[in-house]
C-alpha cells in the first residue's frame, strides 16, 4: 500500500482502492496537488466537519462517484447535496470492496455530527487517521485491537494535540511508524518535526515526509 500526506490532514492511501482522507486542497497551502491531479478515488473518509478536514469532500466525491463516510449527521449531510454516503459511529465499523472503515474515538469539536478518527484496514495494513484530537486514553483501546502498521497524528497544538501529548499517543496506539501532521498550515499550529522524531525516539519510527511524497508501506 502506497501512503501520501498531502499536507496538513489530507492523506491518501492507494492499494487495491483508493481512499482518501480529511481532503482539505483548496486553500492548502501546504497541498501540492490540485483537484484535478487527485487521480481516481473510491473513497473519501471525513473525521469531522471543519473546513480544514471536509475541505472538497463534497465536490471530489461527485467527481470521482466515490462514497463519502463520515459520522451519521455529517454523512445526512452530504447526501443532501447530492453525495452517495455512509454514516457510521464511533466504535462502529463498516466494510466495502475488502477495505475496512473502523471510527475511533477523536475528543474534538465539529459544527456537524462529532469529530472521529479512523482505523482503515486494506491489504492486510492497519493505518490510524487521528484528525483532530486531544490525546485520550481510549487511543489505549486503538493499541489493544489494531497496533497500527502507520499512524498519522496532529503535533501542531492549539487546535489539537502538540507534541508531548503525541509522543504519548505513540505509547498509547503502539503505532509502528507516524506521520505528524496538523502542523506548519497556518499561524498558531508551528512544530518542528524533527524534533518530535528525536523525542518519540525508539517508541516507534517517526518518518518525515514532505506533502506528496509517497511511503511504500
Ligand atoms: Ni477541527
Ligand atoms: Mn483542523
């Protein structure tokens, strides 16, 4: 499975379907792609309904006929403007095309719905979408039933978790590898990733990609 951050929350996994996740590109500084050079997506997981996370949610999933997933209230949502969707809950999973949706607890804010996190199963990897969250002991339940094969968690703070909360994060999901996002977007969410790598230290392997940059996992 091929896993690209495209800056600040956006992610994008390409194995046997294409997933896609928190699609913030228009107004991404940090997005080196456009709409247009997304290539095909089968799904479009949304973790909560800032603008910074649902993004051109709507828009690619009419463009790609992809299914929208999204918690039950933001997934009403889409539907109503048109988009094919499917709510879920947290601690409810759903599955399709062998690619596996898990909603995870996230302790964040939302205009729509709740905010969540997603644990997504393809081609036999467990790869955890955190959004946007404060660290919470039930990221202990992630590290009891899936030991992430690659995590990407916010280190930028104020919004969300810094990055002494993530290192406990790393504990706490027994994440293998991480990718930080969340951070360096906009004023008030500065972190230095480096830095984070070398205070995660052997807890797991922190890999510091650049927005576009594709992880062979
Ligand atoms: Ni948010
Ligand atoms: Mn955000």
């Amino acid at each position: 499975m091929k896993a690209t951050w495209l800056g600040h929350s956006v992610v994008k996994l390409e194995g046997s379907k294409t997933v896609l996740i928190d699609p913030f590109i228009n107004g991404n500084s940090k997005c080196p792609v456009k709409l247009s050079e997304l290539g095909h997506i089968d799904f479009v997981a949304v973790t909560h309904a800032h603008g910074d996370h649902l993004g051109d949610a709507y828009t690619i999933c009419k463009m790609n006929d992809a299914t929208f997933i999204g918690c039950a209230e933001l997934a009403d949502d889409a539907a109503k403007h048109g988009v094919k969707s499917v709510g879920l809950n947290i601690g409810g999973s759903w599955k399709c095309d062998n690619v596996a949706f898990n909603m995870v607890n996230a302790v964040h804010s939302s205009p729509i719905g709740c905010a969540c996190g997603y644990v997504i199963y393809m081609d036999g990897k467990r790869v955890y979408h955190a959004g946007d969250t404060a660290l919470t002991m039930d990221m202990k339940l992630i590290g009891a039933f899936f030991e992430p094969d690659l995590s990407f968690l916010p280190i930028g703070d104020k919004y969300t978790m810094g990055m002494l909360s993530a290192i406990k994060a790393v504990e706490y999901t027994k994440t293998k590898k991480v990718i930080p996002i969340h951070y360096n977007t906009f004023p008030g969410i500065e972190a230095k990733p480096d830095v984070f790598k070398e205070m995660v230290g052997s807890r797991a392997e922190v890999l510091l990609v650049r927005p576009g940059e594709v992880y062979e996992l």
